[in-house]
C-alpha cells in the first residue's frame, strides 16, 4: 500500500513538472472583469538570446485613452495596441518576470506571469516587492467571445500592421527562418516590430 502511494505521488509529481514544462502564455487572454482582451506573443531578440513574452491589449468592450500616462504626450492615445506585460522574461519552467503597466494610475510595476492547472494566466504585480495584486486572466478559445477584435487599424496601436499586411510579413519572416537554418522556427508576430516603442515612459 505504501509503495502504491509513493507510486501515485511520483506520478502527480512528474505530471505537474510535464505540464510546467508545457506552459505557454502565447495566444489571447480575458481579463478579469471582461472588459479587455490581451493578446501574449513571443518576440525574438537576437542570437542565442531567449524570447521574450509581451502582452498588448487588443479588444475593449469600451474604447479608452491613455489619460493617466506620466508622459503627456501619450495621453491621447488610444489604449488599442498599448503594452500592459512588458519584457516578460522567463525564469522557470512556468515563471516569467519583467514589468505591467497599470493604466488607470500610470504607473509601472514589477510582475510575473504562470499559468495554473486550470489554464488561467496568473498575472501578479508588486511595488517595491511589499504591495502586491494581481488577477488571474482566462484563455480565450472561442474567437466570438467578447470584446471581439475590431479590423479598423489605429495609428498607434501594433493593430496598424494587421490584416493582409501582417500576413505577407509572416510569410516573409518565415520564409527567411526556412533559407537561414534547417530547424523550424516560427516567424515574429507583427506585433514585436514596435512594441517597446509604446512602452509608457515614465
């Protein structure tokens, strides 16, 4: 009895460690209360370095403006496109660290990001490592679930390279991954092209 036990607890323990080792947060992603879509992609950054994770928002159920970012010159902008998860960088098997804007107060804090059993991206920030939140965020599977993604294009949102634009730079990146190495790669979302430069600055 004893050893079936152990046997159980070792195979619990090599499933979870399976499925860490699986996690990715890459796809679209409902916040809390259901107000926003996040869109997660995986951004490259150079030779023998790891990806990145980044997280813009891509619907809302009402459209808004970056009115609290500490950068005036921003403040006008659409929030369609903005970063929320920024530099994400991953630390574990199911661990990525780096920063979240908070957009209605302005501020940028130090987060981390997992995925739990059930799916849920568990989305934690903290400021100077005493105050902290977070929420957990559900995957989106059902392209009809709202807020549904718009198809009009916004001059500061990554949305701008959408559409037929986005799908010939897709082909062409992985057309350039297959000529350049033997192993396959995925092509760099549209999205990572920009993304830093939408950073708030604060």
């Amino acid at each position: 009895m004893r050893t079936l036990v152990l046997s159980g607890t070792i195979l619990l323990a090599a499933t979870a460690s399976a499925a860490a080792q699986t996690a990715d947060p890459v796809g679209e992603w409902l916040v809390e209360d259901g107000s926003a879509r996040i869109k997660v992609v995986s951004c490259p950054q150079g030779p023998n370095q790891p990806p990145t994770l980044w997280g813009v928002i891509w619907a809302e159920t009402s459209p808004g403006r970056d009115t609290a970012n500490p950068d005036p010159s921003m403040r006008n902008r659409p929030m369609l496109g903005v970063p929320i998860l920024i530099n994400m960088r991953q630390s574990e098997s199911n661990l990525w660290n780096g920063k979240i804007y908070d957009a209605r107060g302005g501020s940028i804090y130090d987060a981390k990001i997992s995925l739990n059993r059930k799916d849920m991206l568990e989305v934690r920030g903290c400021v100077a490592s005493i105050f902290c939140g977070g929420q957990d965020w559900r995957r989106i599977t059902d392209p009809k679930t709202p807020p549904v993604p718009t198809t009009a294009a916004t001059p500061a949102a990554p949305q701008a390279k959408s559409g037929a634009m986005a799908q010939s730079q897709q082909t062409k990146g992985a057309a350039m991954s297959k000529g350049a190495s033997s192993a396959p790669a995925a092509a760099a979302d549209p999205i990572c092209s920009n993304v830093s430069s939408l950073v708030p600055r604060t």
